[in-house]
C-alpha cells in the first residue's frame, strides 16, 4: 500500500506558515529585547538613548498605554513637559485606569505649575475619575452583566410565590436598572473619548492665541498659553502656510491657535 504523499501545494503552505511564524516570534523577541534594553538605558540615567529605543520599540510591536506611561517618564527625565503629558494623556485613553499614568501625569502637571484640568468642580472630578476607572470595553461588558442579571431579577419578582423572593427581585431589579444605565453611559463616555481626537495639548513654551485665525497684532491677542496645557479643539482654517485651530480652554476662554503649537491627543 503506498503512503499518502503531500501536495506540492501543501507543502509549500506549511512552508510559507513556518516562515511566517519564524519572523513573528523573532519580531517579538526583538521589541521585548528594544523595551529591556530601553529600560536598563533608563535606570543608567542615559535617558536620549532610552527614549529612542522605546519609540523603536512602539513602531515593532505597536502602542500600549504601559509603553507610553514609560516614554512620558522619559520624556519628563529630558525635560520635556509636553511630550511627557501628551504620552500620560494617550496611555490614559488606551487605558482609563492605568494609575500609573494617571498618578505621573499629576506629578508632572504640578511640577509644571499647570493647573488641574480634571474638571472644574468636585461633582465634575468625581464623575470623571469614576467613569475614568474602566475602558470603554470594559464599561461594556459590565452593561450587558448587568442587563441579564436585570432579566433574572424581574423573572424572579415575576415567577417567584414567596414574598420575600418577590421583594428581592423587585428592589433587585431597581439597582441593576440603575447600574446597566451608569455601565452603557460609562462605555458610551471612554468610547467618545478614545475615538474623537479633539483635544491637544500645547507644545510651544508660549503660545499666544488670537481673536482671529491669523497671527495677533498686539491688539489682537486673546490670551497666552504655557507648555503643557490642554485646550478642547473645534474648526479648523487655513490661512496661507498656517492651519489655524479654535481652541477651548477648560475655564471657558476661547481662541484660535496655530496648529504648529499644539500636538493632538
């Protein structure tokens, strides 16, 4: 009897797959060893070096928010302020609730003598460390928990003949309605915030906005900015060499900024 011969085409696709497979293991040996030889670069103090790596690193095996909490602290050793914030700020909307760049972003921002731009009351800050604390998958996963659990509940005050079990369904139900609406506004929230891309952070050591989208005359001049602070970006114009952006700071005050002053989150 003889042997069941492989294909010329089946042997060429076990070969193909092997190579593949070859070259994705070495990809990821070779970005975990870019991230162990950034970090020892580090804690040698050789931060230019570190920073380098690490960003060689993020193109091989693409951005996560404990990698880009790594170049901030890199980017802060250098003394860059706004690079620093910019990272923090993405590694937050990669990951909500990440302390570690929540923690260094604050550090960094109060060095700088930045103020909180949290939210601008205590119900505001609250609201938005609470929703902060998961991702926007996360949020959802917990809705669609809750929203079952809501089904079993109402079946119980529906189906159940004791009155004690009745009570448990019934109150039961209230909470878990409250809670499938806090999950899907909390999805809902992180989601818009990861997606929009419609805040910056400003990047020029003073940026001087304008009344105007155009270079302020001195009577045009609506107020200055320092490095680091954040602004909500609206319309944009573009007026010769210069796209002009209209900014919003979080106190209210509004005003366009060249596009060249400021990095997008």
């Amino acid at each position: 009897m003889n042997p069941i011969k492989s294909s010329p085409m089946n042997e060429n696709c076990l070969r193909w797959a092997s190579v593949l497979l070859c070259l994705l293991a070495f990809a990821t040996m070779s970005a975990s060893a870019l991230t162990d030889r950034a970090a020892k670069a580090y804690d040698q103090e050789l931060y230019t070096e570190a920073l380098k790596l690490y960003q060689q690193a993020e193109q091989q095996e693409g951005t996560s928010a404990a990698l880009l909490v790594n170049i901030g602290d890199t980017y802060y050793r250098l003394k860059d302020t706004g690079h620093a914030i910019v990272s923090y700020e993405r590694a937050l909307l990669l990951d909500p609730g990440n302390s570690d760049a929540r923690n260094n972003l604050s550090f960094v921002r109060q060095k700088a003598g930045l103020p909180d731009e949290s939210g601008t009351s205590i119900l505001g800050i609250w609201a938005d460390q609470a929703v902060s604390c998961f991702a926007s998958n996360t949020w959802a996963v917990l809705a669609i928990t809750s929203f079952l659990a809501l089904l079993l509940a109402v079946a119980l005050y529906v189906f159940a003949h004791r009155v004690l079990l009745r009570k448990v369904g019934f109150f039961g139900a209230i909470v878990l309605l409250a809670a499938t609406i806090l999950a899907n506004v909390g999805a809902f929230v992180t989601h818009h915030r990861a997606t929009r891309h419609d805040t910056g952070i400003v990047m020029a050591q003073k940026a001087t906005l304008g009344t105007s989208p155009r270079t302020p005359g001195p009577s045009e001049v609506a107020f200055e900015l320092p490095q680091g602070r954040k602004v909500a970006l609206g319309d944009s114009v573009r007026v010769g060499q210069n796209l002009w952006l209209h900014a919003t700071t979080p106190d209210g005050r509004q005003a366009w900024i060249n596009a060249a002053d400021i990095e997008i989150i």
